[in-house]
C-alpha cells in the first residue's frame, strides 16, 4: 500500500469518526423521517404523471377507434351512393385508424399494469414511512432513557467516593454541636439572668421529687406494719406543713431513739456508690436467723 492510499485511508477513518460522534440519534431519525417524506413527494408526482400518461394513451385509442368507425360509416355512405372506389379508399382508412387504435391499446394495457405498480409501490412507501414514524418515537424513548441510565451512572460513579458523604455527615456534626451550644447558652442565660419566678417554679418541681420519695417511704412502712393506723393522715398533715420544721415520724423516731431519715437534699446528694455500700453495711451488722 503507497503512501497516498494509507494518507486516503487515514483521512477517511477520522472524518467517519468525526461523522460518528458527532451524529446525535434523534436529530438523525428527524432528518431521516423528512428525508422519506421528500422521497414519498417524488414518488408521488411520478405517480401522478405515470396515470396522467395512462388517461392520454387511452383517450388516443378511443379516438382512434372513434376514427375507424367514423370512415366506416363514411364507406358505408358511398356504397349506397355508387361510389364504390370512395368506399374502398374509407375502408382502407378505417382500418389503419383501427389498427392504430389497437396498438394505442395495447400500449395503454401495459402502461396501466404498470401504473398499477407504481401505485402499490407508493402505498407500501407510505406504509413504511408511517411505520417508521411510530418506531421513530419508540427508539427516541430508548434513547432517553439510556442517556438518563448513562446520567445515573454517571452521578453514581462520581459519588463513589466517600468524600461527600464525609463532609455531608461534617456538617450534620457541626450544626448538631451549634445546637447544643446554643442549648447550653440558653440554660446559663436562664439560670443566671433569666426570669426568677420561672426559676422557683424549677426548684419547687425538683423539691417535688424529695416529698414524693418521703410519701413513699410512709407507704412503705404502713405495709410493713410499722405505722400505727393514723400514721397516714400524719403524713398528709407533713405534706400541709412541711415549711414548719421537722416532719412528725423523723420526730417520733427521734423519741425512740432511733437515727433520724436524711432530708430532701442529703438524698438528692447521695452517690449510687455510697447507698450500695450503706445497704451492704445495714446487711452485714444484721444478725444471722
């Protein structure tokens, strides 16, 4: 192989590859679709003087038929005249008349046997240009969906990696710690410098929590048979007049001796280290059954 034809080769291979990325699918069924649509106009037209040519082959046959019967008739007329070499020279005309009649039809028989065709042809064209339009839609769907696989893709593969996933998550850490400062803030701000009569109310709900734990250490005790019969109502008068001092059982126990219960805020105090180690001593100084 020269020279010229490897350069001829070479240049051909790029610009088919330059034709090939460059064809975009649906404007190529566009122009092919208006391409066949030209291509049906033109065999249209073909059509149209194909039957224009059949109409004008078969009115010169009628015609000259009409001529051979019109010197027949003439012939006719000079016979009953005594004309008789008139007549001959009319029948002689008449049958040439008749003769190229005959072949005027037989040309207009092959000519409509092959109009005939060409009408079928044009309606098989028609056909398969309507149908190509129906495909046209069904490979233009095709091709979107596989540009939107291919998008996919696309953005799937560039997420793979980790790296926006990571910030992502960064940021949710981030704005999650600017709330809990914000929370924390607020907590001080109130705490310090915030409504006072809300304050209170906070300190009576957690003083709540220490009477709640004294009405059940009554209950405790009345199931226990510890209590007399009117140690309930004891307990309701401390849960009146709890401002005035020393409940009424820590000063009965008082009276017996016994050691008195630690307030509110020495229970609040005590560690869940410290009570355990309490309950292991009250139970080891227990005597043994």
């Amino acid at each position: 192989m020269g020279i010229f034809d490897r350069l001829s080769t070479l240049i051909k291979s790029n610009l088919n590859e330059l034709i090939s990325s460059a064809e975009n699918p649906e404007k190529m069924l566009n122009q092919i679709i208006v391409d066949m649509r030209n291509q049906l106009a033109k065999a249209k037209q073909q059509v149209a003087a194909s039957i224009a040519d059949e109409k004008r082959l078969k009115d010169q046959a009628d015609a000259e038929f009409k001529l051979a019967d019109e010197w027949e008739r003439r012939a006719m007329l000079a016979v009953q005249e005594g004309r008789d070499d008139l007549a001959k020279q009319a029948l002689l005309r008449g049958q040439e008349h008749l003769e190229h009649g005959q072949q005027l039809a037989t040309t207009w028989e092959t000519h409509r046997m092959e109009t005939e065709k060409l009408k079928q042809s044009l309606r098989d064209l028609n056909e398969k240009i309507e149908e190509a339009k129906r495909k046209k839609n069904l490979l233009l769907a095709r091709q979107r969906r596989a540009e939107a696989q291919a998008r996919i893709s696309q953005t799937m593969s560039g997420l793979s990696d980790n790296s926006a996933f990571d910030a992502f998550n960064r940021m949710e850490e981030k704005i999650t710690a600017n709330e809990r400062q914000l929370q924390a803030a607020q907590e001080i701000d109130e705490e310090f410098s915030g409504d006072r009569l809300a304050g209170e109310f906070k300190q009576l709900e957690r003083s709540s929590g220490g009477a709640n734990a004294d009405l059940q250490l009554q209950q405790l005790k009345q199931r226990m048979g510890m209590l007399a019969s009117g140690a309930p109502a004891a307990s309701r008068q401390l849960g009146a007049g709890a401002s005035a001092g020393a409940s009424a059982p820590a000063a009965a126990q008082l009276a017996a001796g016994s050691p008195a219960a630690p307030n509110n805020a020495d229970t609040a105090r005590t560690g869940e280290a410290e009570l355990l180690a309490e309950f292991e001593r009250l139970e080891s100084d227990k005597p043994s059954a």
